[in-house]
C-alpha cells in the first residue's frame, strides 16, 4: 500500500536549520534533496530523501571514507528542528507490520536512534 511522505517544504529548512537543500547530483536523483553538514575539515555528514521514493538516506564520511551509511524505506514524515545547539532529523516509517523512528542529530557530535517496533 502506497503511504505519503510529509516532508517539510524548502523555505523551511532555511528558516528553521540555516541551511539549503541542494538536489542530489546522480542518475535517477531528479527527486533527492540532500543536506550536507561539515562537522571538521576532514569530516561531514549528507542526510537525503526522497519523497516520490518515500526514502531517507544518512551518510557520514570522514577522511574521504564512508563510516556510517543508513537507508531506510517506507517513510511517512519528516521533521526538522533543534535540540540543544544540535541539528534534529526526524523520519517516521510505516509498513503494514513495521513501524519505525529514525532521530538523527548532528551538533558537536553525531546521535542516531533508530527504533522499528512489529506490530
């Protein structure tokens, strides 16, 4: 069963995070936002989605390597927002028997929680 994806518009993450979505630069990516966030001279995370693939994508790479790659499908909402002087990502998922919580949070430091509960 097809689920929408919420996501918050453009001018939000602007206005809320201080930053601009950039449309992600490979084939077939005609509807990825992706968000790019330094943390170090040789350190950065990418958080991406999707919403006609009702998909989310974090990535941390350091030094040029890819030390933390999380894709998770059957989105349904996204938000955005602060806690503390750290930027929050929030993605719910939905499937027929999975639901899910993907917080991840980038400041000083990188949190992930990742929940998924049966149902």
């Amino acid at each position: 069963m097809y689920r929408e994806f919420v996501v918050p518009h453009q001018d939000e993450f602007i206005q809320e995070l201080g930053i601009e979505l950039e449309a992600a630069h490979s084939a077939g990516s005609e509807t990825v936002r992706l968000v790019k966030l330094e943390l170090g001279p040789d350190d950065h995370v990418e958080f991406s989605y999707d919403v006609m693939g009702i998909s989310v994508r974090f990535r941390r790479v350091t030094r040029g390597a890819v030390v933390t790659d999380i894709f998770r499908e059957a989105a349904t909402r996204l938000s955005i927002g602060w806690v503390g002087e750290s930027r929050q990502f929030v993605t719910e998922f939905n499937t027929d028997s999975l639901p899910g919580r993907l917080e991840i949070t980038v400041g000083e430091s990188v949190e992930i929680l990742d929940q998924m509960l049966f149902v």
